[in-house]
C-alpha cells in the first residue's frame, strides 16, 4: 500500500510539476513578446527622437536665419 500511495504522490508531483513548468513558459513567452514589444516601441522612439532633432534644428536654423535676416536689415538701415 506504501508503495501506490508513494507512485500516486510521484504522479501528482510529476503533473503538477508539468503545470508549473508549462505556466512558467508561458510566463517566459508573455515576458520575450512584452519584451520584444518594448525593444521595437524603444527604437521607434529613437527614431522619431532623431526625427524631432533635426526639425528642431531645422526650425531652430529658421529662426537664427530670421535673427540675421532682422540684423542684417537693421544694419543697412
């Protein structure tokens, strides 16, 4: 009797410890696709950061170019 009682309690363990482990790969799974997620949000962030910079610089170069034009015309005035 001793020995189905400890052949039910290996089986038990045996599916819960399959239960575990396929909880924990879905786990795993759920983490790479967040994870995956993050890394393409990161650099389209990157991207549209670059993307910002140089219009900032853009729009940053009109003013400066206003700014001269406006002292340009002031001195020839």
């Amino acid at each position: 009797m001793k020995s189905d009682r400890n052949t039910k309690i290996t089986q038990q363990f045996k599916v819960d410890s399959i239960k575990e482990l396929n909880s924990e790969s879905h786990s795993l799974k759920q983490f790479e696709l967040k994870l995956s997620e993050s890394e393409r949000k990161l650099v389209d962030s990157e991207e549209r950061l670059r993307i910002a910079e140089s219009s900032k610089g853009e729009e940053e170069r009109k003013w400066i170019q206003a700014e001269l034009g406006k002292r340009d015309a002031e001195d020839k005035a």
